[in-house]
C-alpha cells in the first residue's frame, strides 16, 4: 500500500498444491506479511523471473533471493510456517467466487 496504490495478490493455480511446487507463491505471500513496501518492489521483481523458477525447483532456498534491507529472520520464520492452505483458500476463493477457471489470470480492482 502507498497514498496511490494498493496492491494484493490471489494464487489461482492450475496444478495440485505441494510444498514444491508453490515455493514463489509461498515466498510471495510471506513477503505482503512481513516486510515494507520499500522492500517488496525488487524482492517480487526478483522472484517472477524464469531463472528464479529455475533454480528454485533445482533446490536453491528461497532465503537466497532477498534483498538488502529485508527483514530476513522474520520472512524466514513466517515462510517455514505458513502453510498450503492459505494457497488452497486463495483458490477456493477464485474459482468459487471469482468463479476463474483453474490457472485462469484476472486483475481485480477496487475503487478507494
């Protein structure tokens, strides 16, 4: 959030939901909960990028991908305990109400 944006991410995959397969969903999550906007920016810049993917599922931590300036500890934490079903209940969300298609991409905007 800034005095002009506001911004909110919903996962609304495709695939079945493993620890595996959702590390940058889970890393972008975990990243809204426990750092500042002024972090944020470079970290999600960093994590949608193909070679991150890549080396993600080669079995790079995540922990690797942060930014100067981030609260490490915390993300760390938060990112160890946040579990699937916050990804689950973004789906469930998209898919019911939303009513996407599994996969399917939306942007939603709300007027402030």
């Amino acid at each position: 959030t800034s005095g002009h944006t506001r911004l909110g991410i919903l996962n609304n995959p495709s695939s079945k939901i493993q620890e595996d397969n959702t590390a940058i969903a889970r890393g972008i999550l975990t990243a809204f909960l426990t750092q500042n906007s002024s972090n944020l920016r470079g970290f999600l810049s960093k994590l949608t990028k193909e070679e991150t993917a890549k080396s993600l599922a080669a079995g790079t931590k995540i922990i690797k991908f942060l930014m100067p300036g981030m609260d490490g500890d915390a993300f760390e934490k938060k990112y160890n305990t946040l579990g699937l079903d916050v990804i689950k209940t973004h789906q469930m969300f998209c898919q019911e109400v939303l009513k996407l298609l599994p996969g399917q991409m939306a942007v939603v905007s709300n007027g402030r």
